[in-house]
C-alpha cells in the first residue's frame, strides 16, 4: 500500500529493468595467495552485482583466475609441480576466497580451460583475419622477474623501473596493429566520456594514447616458455598473457560459439558487451587500450566501462606479493566475519582513491556504523516490539497489536513519521544514483545517514515516555515507522552487508524475499506480522583484540580514541605511481624491430 504521492519516482531506475548487466573482475595472477587488494576488486564488484539484482536487472558476474605466463611455469618448477597443478592449488585458494568474502559470481572462469582456449583462439584469428598480425622480432632490454621488456628510456641505472636486472634479447614474436587504432580509440573516449572512470584514468589514459607518434604495435606472442595457449598455425609461440587473459571476458559469455558477426547465438552472448569492468588502476592500459583496440580490430562491440579503483597500502606503500606487505583476507574474515570487512572496504575510502589499511580503523569504523547505528537502533526497536506489542509489528495509531497480518492504515501516521519513511525513499534514489556512478562509499554513506536519522526520531519522539503516559496509540505508530525505516534501510545494505542485511531481515520478521526488493519500498510491511526475539546483530568488535589478526596491535589508547587512525585516502596518482609498478612495466608494449 502506498504512503507516498511521489513513489513512483523512487522507483524511477527500474526502467533500465531486463537490461542485462554484465559486471566483471579482472582474473586474479595465480602466481601468487589471494590479498586484500584482490579482495577488494571482489567485494566492489560484487555489491554492484548485488544491488543491480536486487534492481531486478539480469545480471552475471565473472570472476575467475590468469594462469598462463612465464611467472606460473617457473613458480612451478620452483615449486616442483606442473603448471596445470600449481594452477590447480593456487585456483582454488582464489575461489575459496571470493566464497568467503560472500561473493555472488555466477561464474568463475580459469584461462586454462577449454572454453576459455578455444574462445582466445577464435579471437586470434578473427585479429589475424582481418589483417591485425604479422610476424616480427622483438629486440630489446628483458626482465626474466618481471616478465616484461623495456624501452631504453624506461631503464633507471641500467634496470628495470622495478629494480630488476635486464638483459638484451632478441625474440621473434607475432605483432598486433595497436599503431593503427590510435586514433580510433582517441574518438571512441571523445564520444563516450564515462567510458573510463574516473576521470584522473581516463585523462592518463588519454594523455597515453595521444601521445607524440601514438601507440606501437604490440608483441602479442612469446617463443621462450611454453605456458599458455599455443598460437594457431605456429605451436612454438605461446599467446602474449594479456591476450589470453583479456580473452577471459568473451570465452565466459560464449563467444566460442556465437558466430563470427557476433549475434546471438550462444545464451550467454546476449551479455556482451559487459556493461562493466572493475579493474585496479595497475592494469589501467590494459584494459583501456589494448582490449578495445583487440575488440575493435576483431569487429566485435566495446565494453560500456570500465573503472579503475585504487590501491589498499600498507604504511603507504601498495599491498603487494613482491613487496610482502599483504593481508590475508581470509583471516580477516576467520576473526570477524565477512561483514565487516565488506564494510570497511567500501565504506573506508572514496572508490578511486588509495587507502591505507589500519586494524584500528577497520575496528571503529564497523563499531561506529554499524554496532553502534545501525545495530543499537534495531535492538531498541525490537526490545521496544516485544515489550509493548506481544513481538508483533504494531498498527499505527491504535491501542491492540493485530494477532494476525492486516492491511495498513497510514491515516495515523503524523507528518514526523512520514518524513523519516520518505526519507528512506529519497535514500534509495540517492544510493540508486551512487551506485551508478560508483561512488561506493557514498552509497554506505546514505544509509548510515538513515540509520542517524531513525536514532534522532527515536530520541525525539520517546516511545518509552509515550508508554509511561499510557498513550500507546502512539508507540504503536512510532514503532511501526521504525520498522519500515529499519525493513528499508536493511535492503540497501544487503549488497554491501548480505550477512548482515538478512540478520536485520530476521529481527524485524521480514521473511518474504518480495519484502527484501527495491520495489517493496512500495510495499511497507504488514501490522500483525510478527519480528525476531532482539539479538545483537552487529557485536562490537574488541579492538584490544586485534592483535592475532594483522601485523599492526592498535593499543588500547589509540583505540579509545575512536576512530582517528582511519585509512588515509589519497588520490592515487596514475603517472607517479604506474612507473613504480611491475604490473604497468611488465607491458611489453613492444616497438618491432
Ligand atoms: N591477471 C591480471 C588481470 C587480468 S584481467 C584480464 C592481474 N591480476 S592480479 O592478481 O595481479 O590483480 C588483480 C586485481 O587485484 C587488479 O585489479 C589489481 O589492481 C588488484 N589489486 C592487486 N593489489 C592491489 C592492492 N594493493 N589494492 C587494491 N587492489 C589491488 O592483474
């Protein structure tokens, strides 16, 4: 039943409704243990995933892991197993993950599987086809550690920006045309602004491309290991690993057996092009130069967008393998949960920006939004639910609890009350707008703002003073508009929080997964129904406790301080920082010789 005249323009993003929404991560290095950072791609991707179900779009969700490359084969021999069985191990501990983290991926793809071969393979010779790739040699600086070659002007002191030691090699290798797509992907960013984001990745990527001479064409093929997929027609070449692993995209959406003009054919086509790549701003020009120019070149559609969110630090410095300065995801989650730490990653720091990752921070941030705003004002309402209407959810304005469900009369309910439910509404057009624009942290902003709203409401309007006057009348309605706030504000939690979410569902009885939609903010909850015994749903987190859990004991005055050692964003500079990068250098952006 409706309470307000201007629902319908809550509902206003519903019209993108059976639009289907393809939403990737990029496929995770299995040369190394899943970290924070990988955690990180998961979690955002998968509350977007999250919040466009729950907007009734038909969604799919990839993830999955990279596994070809000279970095997996010699890890292996190090290792003294084949690169299939290291693949195998180091596969699983990403899936592991991503099931920990609570993410809701409909697929999960490996690059060494034969769908995903026979898919890359396809996309070679639809590049060879139309005349995309001719056989050169490379000639030039090489670094075994990074798998990468470099320009003599990248060298730093004779090394690698990385500090590693080059060498002088000459490799033949297939060419991919990249010079020629210079231009059309400078007018491909022009007519499509949100094409990258944000927009400090955009212009690098921009300032990149138009760069004097514009792009090289790129080696696209290794000759010296033999772990990847063979090139077709010359098995002593192995494809470049970003050809492969970019291939992921399309090999999980049937691209393999979709025909060559690229219609329907295959179910899943029907989602490509992805509505959305999440990616980390290391892989930027990957995904932002080299994927279009392939897809352009193979006659095949571009992918909507693509974001490049920013790095988690540790001490300032990214989280990585090569530094030894990760945290495991997994234990974070083994001492607290998946929610917490879901919570803090995408309410701690502006999507985009770097953050600096502190115990202390994760610690009080959870306390203070959700144990102490979210969780302390639910316990006072279901405490107050089973103190004066027998666990039922009460019929505003009227002195008996209804035994059993009946229709809402909102003609009792004062203007107070209907503030805080439009309140709600005008928080779920706002999270709506934030989530597609990305800003994440935002949209965990919002609701927490809700949730500071009802505590003000629940201050003000005293339902424990009304029932000492014996108006409960009163209570009842007060009672009423803070479960329909809390039962609203539950739903845009759950694709930040799911745990969590359908916690705060089971306290508040809201067991239909109708009443768990976006579109059931149209449909406030039935008086008579009955909710949970009160429990705590966000216990607060020890942070004297956190000692076991990372390398950094937040001490017990620090803590006490609440909050003021948050992670520190930063607007990580794409330039600066991409030097500094393996990742960015181990692109062989290679000039033919
Ligand atoms: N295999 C490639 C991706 C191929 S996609 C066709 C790769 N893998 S990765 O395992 O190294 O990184 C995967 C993702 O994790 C990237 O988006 C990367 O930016 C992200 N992160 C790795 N370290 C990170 C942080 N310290 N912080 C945040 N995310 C970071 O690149």
């Amino acid at each position: 039943m409706p309470i307000h005249e201007n629902r319908s323009s809550v509902l206003d993003f519903h019209a993108n409704a059976n639009k289907p929404y393809y939403i990737t991560t990029p496929i995770y290095y299995v040369n190394g243990q899943p970290h924070l950072g990988h955690a990180y791609t998961s979690v955002a991707t998968d509350m977007l995933a999250r919040f466009h179900r729950k907007a009734g779009h038909p969604v799919h969700f990839l993830t999955g892991t990279d596994e070809h490359g000279q970095k997996v084969q010699q890890a292996a021999e190090a290792a003294g197993v084949s690169p299939q069985a290291y693949a195998d191990t180091v596969s699983l501990q990403f899936r592991e993950m991503v099931n920990a983290l609570g993410c809701s991926h409909d697929d999960f793809i490996r690059t060494t599987e034969s769908r995903h071969k026979i898919a890359a393979t396809k996309l070679w010779k639809a590049l060879e086809a139309s005349g995309q790739i001719y056989l050169g040699a490379y000639e030039g600086w090489y670094s075994v550690r990074d798998e990468a070659f470099y320009s003599e002007t990248e060298l730093i002191d004779g090394k690698a920006p990385t500090g590693a030691e080059v060498i002088w090699m000459k490799e033949e290798s297939y060419f991919f045309r990249l010079s020629q797509w210079t231009q059309p992907l400078l007018a491909h960013y022009e007519r499509h602004p949100d094409f990258i984001c944000p927009k400090g990745s955009r212009n690098e990527t921009i300032a990149f491309v138009g760069q004097e001479g514009g792009l090289k064409d790129l080696s696209i093929s290794r000759s010296t290991f033999s772990w990847g997929i063979p090139v077709p027609g010359n098995p002593q070449h192995v494809m470049y690993v970003w050809l492969d692993a970019l291939a992921n995209y399309l090999s999980a959406v049937g691209y393999a057996a979709a025909d060559t003009a690229g219609s329907d054919s295959g179910s899943l086509y029907k989602f490509w092009p992805a509505s959305l790549h999440v990616i980390g701003k290391d892989i930027l020009r990957f995904h932002c130069i080299y994927w279009p120019a392939f897809l352009l070149a193979a006659g095949l559609p571009l992918p909507r967008r693509v974001f490049a969110h920013g790095w988690w630090t540790k001490d300032g410095q990214k989280m990585s393998k090569s530094v030894g300065n990760v945290l495991d995801p997994m234990q974070l989650v083994a001492a607290h949960g998946k929610d917490p730490l879901r919570y803090f990653m995408m309410s701690e720091i502006p999507f985009g920006s770097n953050g600096d990752f502190s115990h202390l921070a994760f610690a009080n941030r959870y306390n203070a939004d959700l144990a102490n705003d979210v969780g302390n004002l639910t316990q006072r309402v279901a405490t107050l639910l089973q103190k004066h209407c027998h666990g039922r959810v009460p019929q505003p304005g009227t002195r008996e609890v209804p035994l059993q469900p009946e229709a809402l009369d909102v003609s009792k309910l004062l203007r107070t009350d209907l503030e805080l439910l439009q309140a709600c509404d005008t928080a779920l057009q706002a999270c709506a707008t934030h989530a597609t624009s990305l800003n994440l942290k935002q949209y965990c902003e919002t609701i927490i703002d809700i949730s500071r709203l009802g505590n003000r409401y629940i201050d003000t309007e005293a339902p424990w003073t009304q029932a000492k006057a014996g108006n409960f009348e009163r209570v009842h309605s007060v009672l009423y508009t803070l479960v329909e706030a809390l039962r609203r504000l539950s739903i845009l939690l759950e694709p930040v929080i799911p745990d969590g979410a359908a916690a705060l569902y089971a306290q508040l009885g809201v067991t239909d997964p109708m009443q768990q939609t976006f579109a059931s903010f149209a449909t406030p909850v039935l008086p008579g129904s009955s909710v949970g015994i009160p429990a705590p749903v966000f216990p607060r987190i020890d942070v004297g406790g956190l000692a076991g859990v990372g390398a950094e004991a937040p001490s017990t005055a620090a803590a006490a301080a609440g909050g003021a050692a948050g992670a520190k964003p930063s607007t990580g500079n794409f330039k600066s920082t991409q030097q500094k990068q393996k990742k960015d250098s181990h692109n062989p952006a290679l000039v033919a010789s």
